[in-house]
C-alpha cells in the first residue's frame, strides 16, 4: 500500500481523473454511482488558487450551481475540520463551485448545513443514498428536472434499503418515507413490520407531503 502526497491511500484502481491521482476503493466507488445518477462529474479537480489542493468531485446540478463534494473519512480528517473548513471556503471563493457537500464519516462534526454523516463501515451505496437524500430536499439550490427524476428512479429502484438509525437527517428521513425507500424493520415476534419513527413524527405534526423546494 501507497500513499499520494496529499495523504490519501491509493488503492489499486486504475481510473483517470483529472488531477491523475489514485483514490481510495470507497471513494471511486461513490463518484462514479453519483456520476451515474447526476449524469457526468468530475473528479480530483485542481484548485485553480492552490494547485496542490483538489476537490474530490464536482458536478453541475444546475446551469448555475456547480457543488464540489468531499469524502472524509474519520482517520485522515479527524482533527482537521478548521483546515476542511478553510478548504470549502477557498473553494467557493476561487469561483471553482458554487457550493460544498461534505461526506463525513463518523464520528467527525459536520462543518456546514449541507453536509452528510454516514457511519462507519457504510458501503459506497449506502453513502451515495445519504447523499441524494440530501440534494432532494436542499433549499438552497434548484436541482435541473431531469436529475430530480434520475434521484428518485434510483433510489426507488435500488436493492438498497437504509434503515431509519442510518439516517442523521430529519429532512431526508422525510423523504425517504415518502418514496417508499426505507428498509422494512420487522417486530421480534415476526408479525408485520413496524411504522418508522419518522412517520409517527410526520403524522403527530400534520406533515402530510414535504413542502416544495425553493431557493
């Protein structure tokens, strides 16, 4: 085993991307199922302000908002999250993107609103659902049509089912109800599975249908 100069294991892949560094298994693995879904990205962008500084991935998901994603795993970023912080901010600054979704694993603190918590051991999929749940129901973008379709015909029609405990969101555990895309948790005794939390929360506070996106 291997590491790049920024740190990062380098597995043994041989995907191109544009900085023309290798990542970990897991980190591939997610860009290319959002690549998939979100139809095209980038990966290992440079910074145009710091040419040893990338950006994990980049996607235009709009034709004005192009996000950059970052996946941070809690053994390099544990500790480091004034240093992420000033990285998301030069991003934006730079005129790069327009936005930062950090992908942080357990137990590390979200930096910012728009960012996603997966627990340790989740498998890319699982990472890749968190992260569209999130895109779903974020306010301050307006996602093109056609990727809220893709969003939801892929997580309708994956085998993949989270479990409510996977899902730190209140919002996205919403939404994943209302899709129909949360795993079925049956009782010990084996009688029919039980309602979601979520849906007990939805019902008590009269939310029949999460309200609209707006900007």
């Amino acid at each position: 085993m291997s590491y790049s100069a920024r740190g990062r294991y380098r597995a043994g892949c041989s995907c191109a991307t544009e900085g023309g560094s290798r990542d970990s298994k897991i980190q591939v693995a997610i860009f290319q199922l959002l690549s998939f879904v979100l139809r095209g990205g980038r990966h290992d962008v440079p910074c145009p302000e710091d040419g040893r500084m990338a950006v994990d991935m980049v996607f235009d998901l709009a034709p004005d908002f192009r996000l950059a994603i970052e996946y941070d795993g809690a053994y390099w970023h544990h500790g480091k999250e004034a240093t992420d912080a000033r990285k998301s901010d030069l991003l934006v600054w730079s005129g790069l993107v327009h936005g930062v979704m950090r992908l942080c694993e357990e137990p590390l603190e979200l930096i910012g609103g728009g960012d996603v918590s997966f627990a340790r051991g989740s498998q890319p999929v699982e990472v890749v659902h968190l992260t569209l749940l999130h895109l779903l129901h974020s306010r301050r973008l307006v996602l093109r049509p056609d990727l809220y379709w893709n969003i939801e015909m892929f997580l309708k029609s994956s085998a993949t089912r989270l479990r409510e405990e996977q899902i730190a969101c209140w919002e996205c555990s919403s939404i994943a109800l209302e899709l129909d895309v949360l795993a079925e948790v049956m009782q010990p005794d084996g009688r029919r599975p039980r309602r979601p939390r979520i849906w007990r929360r939805r019902r008590a506070e009269g939310i029949v249908r999460r309200p609209a996106a707006s900007v």
